[in-house]
C-alpha cells in the first residue's frame, strides 16, 4: 500500500498526471511535468511508478558554482538518476539570523541545475550533517546560546533547529523545486545516523526523535522523509541504511522500502596516516547483493568528494582533500576503473527495473553451500525452477558469497561459473549482462606535470604518476613576520585557563596563551647539580600545541586530548611562557559536541622545580585570539603595500610564523590545477583571496599498505592502503574559476622555517589509459533492448567491445600497445605472449587515434585468428593528449 506524505493544508498541490512514464521529459522552463513522490514497502513512487534508483553524492560547498554542471553530467552519464547533499548550517547561517546563499552555498542553484540535467534530487538538511566537515556542519555560536544541548529533547537546541530546517524547506518551496511543483526534489532526510547516540540522552532521546520526525513532516514539504540508522523511526518516516554492505538491511516496516543512502565508496584520511581506498570489485558486488534481495535505491557517499575549502573540514585534523577515493576523483575527472565498472553496473540494474519494480519480492533459490540465486519476475504466480522464461519479465541475480572459490553452478538448465564474492546479473534470466568481479573498463593513471614518471609501491590502486621535478612556481617571493603571541588591542588578561573554542568563536584556528613565571637562582642549580631540565605538563591538549619560551619555540606536540609533558629550558629571573592552542577540525561526530570544545582541559604546570611543581592554571594569563595577519586581511590581492611586505630573496634566512606572497601565471588550458605543498610544514593558503585550505605535510606510516588487496571479503577502512611513507597530501586544488590568466596572487601562512621556493603548480590529467578485456566477456550493456510491446529484453549482438575515453577535450594521440591473443602482464607492463594478432596495432590505432574515445570489438571478426582453440583477449595501452594549442583563458 502506498504511503501518502502530510501537507500543509493551506497549500494547493496539483495532480499528477496517470499516464506520467517513467522517464520524465524536460519542459522548457519547467524541470518536471509536476508529480507526486509516495512509497511501499517495494520503492518509491515517483508519478505512479516504482523506481529502482542510483543516487550520486555531491556536497555543493566541495565545489565551485563553475564546476557543478559537469559533476551532475559525469554523474548522469555514469547512471545516476538521483543527486544528493547534505546542507550545511554553519556555511547557510555562520552568524544567527544572517543567511548565506551565494556562492559555493547557493543551494538553490545547484538544485536548479539537478533538475535542468533531468535528474532527482535528495537533500538531507540535517541539519546535523556529520560529514567529516566541521563541527557537523552546527553553527558555532549554537554552542553560546543559554541552556542549551545538542540534538536532545531540549528547548533552545529545538527552537533554532526547526527555524532552520523550515528556512530550507520553505526555500526550495519559493523556489519550486519540490517534486508536486514540478521541481527534482523527491526526498528529504531529517536528523543523521541518530540513532547511533540516542541512547545517550536517556529517554529524552527518543522524545527528540519523535519530535524531529513529527516536525519534519509538518513543514508541508510534499514528499517522503527519511532518518539513517534510526531503527525506532516513526511508522510515517522511512529508516535506511548507512554502511559498506546494506543487502541484509531490513526496515522497521512491511510498509517501507528498503533505502540505502550511504554506500561508503572509500573513506576519509587524517594528516600523517595512509590513504584508504575500496577495490571497485568490491563496491559493486555491495550494490547487486542490495538490488538483488530487494533493495530500492542505493546512495554513493561520494560519488564527488571534493575539497573541504578553507577551515570546512572536519575532524580534528582531517585532511584539506575529501577525495574520498569516489567515482569521480576530487578534481572532478573520471577513477578509472571505478567509474566505469559501476556505469556497466548501473546499466544492467536499469536492464532490470521491469522486473525489480514488478516483483513485490524475489524468489528466492539456493544454489550450493554459499552461491544462491533471486528471481524477480513479473508474472503474478509463483516461480518455479522449470517455468518458461518466455512467460512475463523476467530478471536473476546469482551470487557466490564465497571468500576464496570460484562456483559453477546449474540456473534454469544452463551452467554459469562466477568468480568469488561476485554477482553476476541476467536481465532475461538467461544471459549474464554483467559480473561485479569482471572489470572490463579501463584503467586511467593521472598525470601532474609533464614531465611525468610512475612512482609507488602499489601496483593496485588507482595510480596518480607523480612529478620527475616541476619547476617552482615562483622565485620571487615577499614575505611578512607574524608576530608571535599578543599583537593587538583586543588581548585581554584572565585567570585561569580558559577553552579554546569559548574565546575564539571558531573564528581562528588560533588561540595564543601568555603567562609570565619567576625562576630563581635556586632552581637554576638545581637543574644544574642533577642534570634534570623541567618540564611543562598539560593534563590534556587536543589538536596541537607549539610551547614557546622567551620567544624560542620550544616544541610542539600533535593529538587528541592527549597528556602533553614536555622539558622547557628557562633563565633566572622572569620567563614567558607562550602556548599557541591549534584547532585542525573541530570534532564532527558523536553526542555532546557542544561538550567536546578545543584547547586544554586539567591543570597546566611547570614540573621539576626545587621546591615543588608550579600550578599555572591558576596564573593570570593574558589572550590573543588569531593571527595579526588574519585579522588584517594581507591574504586580500589589494594587501600588498598596506600591509607591509617585504622582499624575501633566495637564500635568505627564514624564521617561523611568517607569511608569503608571489604572483603566477595559471597553467594554460582547462584542466584542473593544483598547487605542490610537499615542501612546505603546516600552514594555510590563500589564491587571489580564495582560502584553498590547511596544509600540512605531515608522512603516513612506512607500513601497513601492501602489495595488492584483495577485493574478496568483507571490506573494512584499513583493508585497503596506500601512500606508505608518503605525505599524506601533497597537491592541493585550486578551482580553475578562481584563477586569472596571469598575475594570480598566492598568499601562505607557513608555521615552521620552511621557505616557499619548491612550491610548484600543475595541471592534473589522464595521460595513460590501458585495458584488457577477453572475447569471453559480457556483450557491452547498450545492445540490450527492451520491447516497446511486452517490455522484454533482448540481446541481438553478443560481442564483446573495449571502451576507451579520455578526458574531457583531451584526444588519443598514440597506441603504445595492443595486442590481441594472449598478452601478458597488466597496464604499464603489457607484453606480447605467444598468441598475437599481427594487425592488432594498425586496428586499435585506426579506431582510436585522434578521437576523445573509441570502441573496439573483440573478437577474430575483427582480428582475425591469430591461434585457433584458444580464449583471446584484447589488451591496449594507449596515450592521452591535451590539445596542442593551450593559450585558451584559464576560467572554465
């Protein structure tokens, strides 16, 4: 039975229209003919029809305005039907009642342009995002308002949270951009993944639940709501599944579909550790195991990660990328296989709908100890194991869970083999359309720079080729000293020791503490008679501190409230002792963030004196919030002479906390940009005022990543690594919207003594692309047809193709190999076995030379038999080229 969604009653909704199809025409100045969106326990109802839906997670502020419709296009092109986001409170709201929709935030476009691309849109307004993005994605003056507590059966925090989620419900309402309006809105998400800590608010937990949900529902927004992970969801809200795998997922009602809105692709990294990643096997062996028992719509998180600009990411001390290792990589260019595998996927799935959205349930048959088949067919009696196939639509899955084992096994009279943990997918029941372990899309490696070689100890992952030596971007640099501790007129003196996040409102990751302590005679010779130095004790410190004594940096320490001792060495007579309390992130998951704050917590002492520690928590200690440089703004292109730069010429010493600024010309043509920071320490930057994000160049482990990872099992965030003994992140992204032809101004914040002369720019591409794929393979998804009469399938043409792409504007300049036969090895060491057509390379270059892409058939009609009796396979790597003439203007 459908489930109709609650309205306002003072709104006039218009009917659908009964004959509405499922694909829904784009009308000139319209998105959609208007339509109603309600669910059953099968899926949703989108205009009277169930729907089986790939969903793309894109967070709009992870990106420019310039870079959104390519994102939705790639994500359209890829198979996706739905475009979701979170919002994000602290970007809408950054100071109460004063809202922000422009810019990387102007919601209300990125929505229009989901809808002008003919695709559905999901927004999870939270307004709790989590999202590895900072604090949540909660306003940090929530924290400030009397009385209140996150995400609890609180007054204050329920006040403020429905003010914003009806402002964002309200807005898309004004806009139009709800489905009954004929706008790509079909579904909203209230709360995230609460019901992991609702138990931590007792009883007043689920009162808040409740009313999330009951409020939700209330603002007449049209169209079904979800809670993630929110098992006790009220029967009129859909609960869903966030997870690696969700196939055995199970809602709390018979009278909901089975959603998943976050299928995790990859994970997120931290400053200083490996970078995971998730084989793409493994990702769609995940999405047809949910679609094969039963599953409706399946979400990516990512499918564009991005990049958490400015101080936005999460935390504490997550990285500047959120690349998050997604179909799409964080400059928005295809990952290779991924991309490719999961369009295959998403073909065949769409192959199947007929049958998926016919079929309350699938029938169910076992296979062998661990392989097992489901059936959905559209015929209205019970499937036998000997019905006709030609009886209805008809549509199998057949997995074989097995960690270690291929598995032969007998469907309907015919035998197929599947590689473990694999599903293989047969729209007609008959014929296999695709298997999650067979990746028959190509491979991409990535170049910076042109002058390029392969570098890594992972033959796997999806390679980027690093840099040979770029040159730098700049030898000529000016410079300005960042006064260390209290540079303004708004310091002011305390006692005690106060949290960093009530003085610094979140408006500088900075926050200085300045005391001054008297050391006597006495203690000099004590230290000197037992050769013992004393030591400055933090009882708990989180994310990191820089102590310094007299103006000399005496060392810092990096963790997350973490016991800090370390030795000072002090003078007689009076010493100061400066702390810099660093925020890398403030805390984005968990209950009581309101709790957690920043800085210090305990007593601070001077251990080690002759008479005894010396508690300085209770000192007067004078507070100075942020940097001088900051609050002047000299990252502003129209700093330059106000603020007093200086020439910093090469060679030249160079001293902690200083700031740099040079001018660059941009890359020519359209390709993504990025800026080299490996040799830079830690700090911030700056592109013609553009805040790109934090730097850090902080080296992952030398262990722990391995050779190769197995695709098969269980996937976890420390299966798959990479990036051993590497930085962590080295490029960092500069939008090609926020650069200018020439005279770009780049401004650093650099915290250590290293000096801004190896930083060098590039463009980010697909140089190398290599495939493989055998005569044996499945037939490429677009020779299936459905029958405009019955709805069947068919699959005229059974040859295998290998599908070869590069980047947008870019065109195949050369085949560096091919080979049809039996070729060895595997992309960058392809070589000829003793099976090879000799035509191979004149073929693949005939078709492919000088186009953006091209496909191939493989088989001994187009090669010819170069051995008889023996399985073939296509393998070729070929080269990718800019276009010659790169003077084009640098925006795009």
């Amino acid at each position: 039975m459908a489930v109709a969604m609650s309205r306002r009653k003072t709104l006039s909704f218009p009917l659908i229209l009964t004959a509405l199809t499922i694909h829904f025409v784009i009308v000139a100045g319209e998105y959609f003919k208007p339509f109603n969106v309600t669910y059953d326990q099968r899926a949703l109802i989108i205009g009277g029809k169930r729907r089986m839906l790939i969903s793309a997670g894109i967070h709009y502020p992870r990106a420019t305005p310039e870079m959104w419709p390519k994102l939705i296009a790639r994500s359209k092109e890829g198979g996706a039907d739905v475009i979701e986001t979170y919002t994000f409170w602290n970007g809408h709201e950054p100071t109460r009642g004063q809202y922000n929709f422009e810019g990387r935030y102007d919601i209300v476009k990125f929505a229009k342009l989901v809808g002008s691309h003919g695709l559905f849109l999901f927004i999870r307004i939270g307004p709790y995002a989590c999202a590895e993005w900072n604090f949540g994605g909660f306003p940090i003056w929530l924290r400030d308002i009397p009385g209140i507590e996150f995400r609890t059966d609180n007054a204050p925090f329920k006040e403020e949270m429905e003010r914003y989620v009806k402002k964002i419900v309200d807005l898309m309402i004004s806009e139009s951009l709800f489905s009954w309006q004929g706008g790509p809105i079909i579904l909203l998400q209230i709360e995230n993944e609460y019901g992991n800590i609702e138990s931590s608010f007792g009883p007043k937990g689920k009162i808040y639940m409740k009313w999330a949900a009951e409020m939700a529902v209330g603002l007449g927004a049209g169209v079904p709501w979800v809670m993630c992970r929110q098992t006790d969801a009220p029967e009129y809200i859909i609960d869903t599944c966030n997870a690696y795998y969700c196939d055995g997922f199970t809602p709390n009602s018979d009278k909901k579909p089975k959603i998943w809105t976050e299928n995790w692709d990859g994970w997120f990294a931290d400053w200083g550790e490996r970078l995971p990643y998730r084989p793409s096997e493994d990702i769609a062996f995940a999405i047809a195991r949910f679609f094969q028992r039963g599953g409706s719509l399946q979400n990516y998180y990512m499918y564009f990660g991005g990049t958490n600009f400015g101080r936005t990411a999460g935390g504490p001390t997550q990285i500047t990328s959120y690349d998050y290792d997604a179909p799409l990589d964080e400059y928005g260019l295809l990952r290779q296989p991924k991309w490719g595998h999961l369009k295959d996927l998403h073909a065949a799935i769409k192959l199947c709908e007929p049958a998926l959205v016919a079929a309350d349930s699938p029938q169910y048959i076992k296979l062998g100890p661990n392989q097992e088949a489901h059936v959905h067919c559209g015929t209205s009696h019970n499937i036998g194991q000997y019905m006709s196939l030609n009886e209805g639509i008809c549509a199998a899955f057949i997995a074989n869970i097995d960690e270690h084992e291929s598995a032969t096994v007998k469907f309907y009279g015919q035998e197929y083999t599947l590689p473990p943990w694999s599903v293989s997918i047969l729209p007609d029941c008959r014929n296999v359309a695709f298997n999650t372990a067979k990746v028959g899309a190509q491979t991409s490696i990535k170049t910076v720079g042109s002058d390029s070689v392969s570098v890594g100890n992972n033959s796997l992952f999806p390679q980027v080729i690093t840099k040979s030596k770029l040159e730098s971007i700049s030898q000529s640099w000016m410079t300005l000293k960042e006064p260390l501790g209290v540079w303004g007129d708004k310091n002011f003196t305390s006692k005690g020791i106060l949290e960093h996040l009530n003085v610094t409102k979140d408006q500088s990751d900075y926050l200085w503490y300045l005391t001054r302590i008297y050391i006597s005679d006495d203690d000099i010779s004590f230290w000197e008679e037992n050769d013992v130095s004393p030591t400055i004790d933090i009882d708990s410190m989180r994310d990191f501190v820089r102590i310094f004594v007299n103006g000399q940096l005496a060392g810092s320490v990096k963790g997350k409230w973490i016991k800090v001792v370390h030795p000072v060495r002090l003078v007689q007579g009076y010493n100061d002792i400066l702390l810099l309390s660093e925020t890398v992130g403030l805390q984005n998951y968990g209950a009581f963030l309101e709790k957690d704050g920043a800085g210090f917590k305990g007593q601070i002492k001077l251990t080690g004196c002759k008479s005894g520690d010396i508690n300085l928590t209770t000192s007067l200690w004078t507070y100075q919030v942020g940097l001088k440089g900051e609050f002047l703004k000299v990252y502003d292109v129209n700093s330059t002479e106000s603020a007093g730069w200086t020439e910093f010429p090469s060679g030249a010493t160079p001293s902690v906390f200083s700031w740099y600024n040079t001018k660059f010309d941009a890359p020519g043509g359209t390709d993504p940009v990025a800026l080299d920071f490996s040799s830079m320490g830690k700090g911030q930057a700056w592109v013609n005022g553009h805040h790109i994000g934090r730097y850090w160049t902080l080296v992952a482990p030398n262990n722990g990543c391995g050779s190769t990872c197995d695709y098969r099992g269980a996937y976890h965030s420390d299966k798959c690594r990479t990036n051993c003994g590497e930085i962590t992140q080295a490029w960092y992204h500069i939008p090609r919207s926020w650069l200018n032809t020439s005279n770009n101004v780049l401004v650093i914040f650099e915290e250590t003594d290293r000096t801004p002369f190896d930083i060098s720019i590039s463009t980010r591409s697909t140089e190398t692309i290599c495939a493989q794929v055998s005569e044996k393979h499945y037939p490429p998804l677009h020779k299936w047809s459905h029958s405009e009469f019955d709805r069947k399938l068919s699959l005229m043409d059974k040859t295998p193709e290998m599908h070869l792409q590069c980047d947008e504007g870019h065109t195949i300049s050369s085949i560096e190999f091919a080979s049809y036969g039996s070729p060895n090895g595997s992309c960058q060491k392809f070589s000829q076995g003793k099976c090879h057509a000799a035509n191979s390379l004149s073929v693949v270059s005939q078709a492919c030379i000088g186009r953006t892409s091209c496909s191939i058939g493989i088989s001994n009609g187009v090669f010819g038999d170069p051995c008889r009796h023996v399985v073939k396979s296509l393998a070729v790597q070929a080269k990718c080229s800019p276009p010659p003439d790169l003077s084009t203007s640098a925006s795009s």
